[in-house]
C-alpha cells in the first residue's frame, strides 16, 4: 500500500509539472505575439480645413462659404468670421471667452465648439494662451444668421466627462461626436434632434442638407470605418456603414466633406482623393478620382483642400509650399486642381481619352445629387 501511495503522488506531481510548464509555454507564446504585433495608431479626431491649435493665427474652418480665423496672442485672443459673399452676412468678430477651438459654417448657422480644459490632457500641442480660456466643460454655441426674431444665439453646455471632439454643419442641422461616442444633432434653432452611437473613436464628421457622414477609427491600420445617415428625410434612406481602404497603412485622413453636389469624399496624407462612384457591378464602391501629389513639385509642398466642384471637375485647394497647412498672413491664394484620374501610362494619347471618358460618366452620375434649392454651389469668382 505504501508502494501504490508513493506511485500515485509521483505521478500527481509529474502531472503538476507538466501543467506548470504547459501553463507558462502559453504565457510565452501569448507575450510573443503581443510583442510581435504592432500597436494600432488611432488618428485623433479633427476639423476638416483647419490649421492646427499651436499656431498663433490659425484658420478654425475655410469651406466654400467663407473662413473663421482664430487668434490666440496676448493681445488678441478673438475669433473673425468672414463670408466670401458679403451679401450674405457683414463681417463677425468675437471675444473668446469660451476657449472656442472648433467650428463649422453653412450660409444659415455658425457653429463654434470648446474642447473643455479636461478633454486637452492627451493633446500633444496647444497654443498656451488658449488653455486660460477654456472652461472645465464642453461648450456648443450657434450664431443663426437668417434668424427673424431678436434671439439670434443659442448655446448649450455638455454633461461632466462628456468633451466635444469636433463639429458640423448644414443649413438644417448641427451636429457634435463627443468622447462618449456619441452623435448629438441639433436643429438650427437649437432642438435636440437625435442621439447616435458610433462603432468607433471619432475621425471627423461633415454635414450637407440632411445628410451626416461621420468617420472613426478600427481596428485596422490600413481602413478607417465611416457611416453616411439620413437626418429626417422623406426619401426614408436607410444610413450606409463600412470601412474605406487608404493608399497604404500609414496614411491618414487629411480632409473629408461633401462636394458642392453633396457627395461625400475623403483625402488622405499620401494625396489620394476618393469617392463613391458606381462600379461596372451597379454598385457604389469608393473609388481614387485624383493623386494630387503626383502634381507636385517637391516633397515638402502640399495641397490643402478647401471644397470640391464637381460639375467644373475641379478640386478647391490652397498649394502649400513647404508646409502642410497655409499661413493666415498673408492671405493665400486659392486655386483649382483638375481631377486627375490615377490610370496607367497617363501621358500615352489613348489614356487622356479614358480619363475624359471615365470623367464624363462620373459627372452625370454626381449631379444626379445635385438639389437647385440646396444653395450650396458658391465661390463662383474663384473658379
């Protein structure tokens, strides 16, 4: 019997080793893998046409309305809003007191945006006069430009720990993302419309009419997820989800927004611009219209979109030599940039026939967006 006991706790602790052993094989491999693969960088939220918030003079929103300028000096620390027809609205300047940081514009509402002083720890870079204004909780002010009554503002104040990351809109809505992953949408007269929960951290969000398209991140390096929703639309659309591939994986989205006709585009830091078009399957599918850099000269130089003109075939740009935004002064100087389609052998005469072919088709389908009402087709001294 003593032989049999002995037996039995030399296998049990033949067993506990081999488990032992197994258990931390298991660790090893896991701590391999987590080694060998390589962290995900989440490209941080941002305003489409805007400079970055270190610079003393920045601009917050440059779009085919107009331009917001931000200047955070000693002796200047106000906000000018100007519109590219005066017709529309005189000139605005403001005090900012708020630590106003983001802003969108349409020709009925301007929308101005505090990040909160709390939501700025993870920012690499901020102007520190900009920090003394800022209040400890997000703000969304809106200035109604068409209003008929006397109460041309309204303003609203986010729940504690709850930070707006950036804003939009339309000449029916705003819209904020929030650090909750929330989408809180907004009449113009300051109706809360709508909450929606996105899948990811927000890249950015534009606005056209009715119609929000929202970018985040995934878990790929390589593709950012984007939605399209239809705010209170009597064509009852359904919203569109997926994910958008970008030129290789360490590109970032530089500018998203609708075109004049209201379709949706991206830009990435290599230069490619993208859009939905319909494939020869009958179904839309992001395509490269244009590679703006193979336009350029030298490598430090680069295009700073500002809007999209669809029915001239012209990208709206400020050539930036040298840097990769432009400077507040002196003012620069917009300028238009043939779509350019990135086929192959490009200079042979039978692919400048595919490129005006492939044009012209693309054309007709995007104007089939286009509503005579919408009012968004301006800049027409530019072009």
């Amino acid at each position: 019997l003593m032989l049999d006991n002995d037996d039995e706790q030399s296998k049990d602790s033949l067993t506990s080793s081999v488990v032992a052993n197994s258990d931390t094989v298991e660790k090893k491999q896991v701590l391999v893998k987590q080694i060998a693969q390589p962290q995900i960088q989440q490209q941080p939220a941002f305003q489409p046409s805007c400079t970055p918030l270190v610079l003393p003079e920045r601009y917050m929103i440059w779009n085919s309305i107009g331009l917001i300028t931000q200047f955070n000096k000693d002796e200047d620390d106000s906000i000018e809003i100007e519109f590219h027809n005066a017709s529309y609205h005189h000139t605005i300047h403001l005090k900012n007191q708020f630590g106003y940081t983001m802003a969108d514009m349409s020709k009925e509402v301007v929308v101005l945006a505090s990040p909160g002083s709390k939501s700025i720890d993870d920012e690499n870079e901020i102007n520190p006069i900009l920090t003394t204004s800022l209040k400890s909780q997000s703000r969304l002010a809106c200035i109604l430009l068409n209003s008929l009554d006397t109460n041309k503002e309204w303003s609203i104040e986010l729940p504690k720990k709850e930070y707006i990351k950036c804003v939009c809109a339309s000449r029916t809505l705003v819209a904020c993302i929030t650090t909750r992953k929330f989408i809180r949408i907004y009449h113009i007269a300051g109706t809360q419309k709508e909450i929606i929960s996105i899948s990811g951290t927000p890249i950015c969000m534009s606005a056209y009419d009715n119609c929000l398209f929202v970018l985040y991140n995934t878990s790929s390096q390589a593709c950012v997820g984007y939605s399209i929703y239809y705010i209170d639309d009597l064509m009852k659309k359904e919203s569109e989800h997926g994910f958008v591939g970008l030129s290789d994986e360490s590109a970032k989205v530089d500018w998203a927004g609708f075109s004049d006709e209201g379709n949706p585009y991206i830009y990435d830091s290599n230069g490619v611009l993208y859009t939905k078009c319909l494939t020869v399957s009958s179904r839309f599918a992001w395509t490269p219209v244009s590679n703006l850099r193979a336009g350029l000269t030298h490598k430090s130089d680069n295009y700073w979109i500002v809007g999209i003109a669809e029915r001239n075939q012209m990208i709206k740009t400020i050539h930036c030599k040298g840097s990769r935004y432009p400077y507040v002064l002196p003012r620069p100087t917009l300028c238009m940039v043939n779509f350019s389609i990135p086929l192959i052998d490009a200079e042979s005469e039978k692919t400048k026939f595919e490129q005006e072919l492939w044009k012209n088709k693309y054309l007709t389908l995007s104007l089939r967006n286009y509503d005579h009402s919408s009012g968004i087709l301006e800049m027409d001294e530019y072009e």
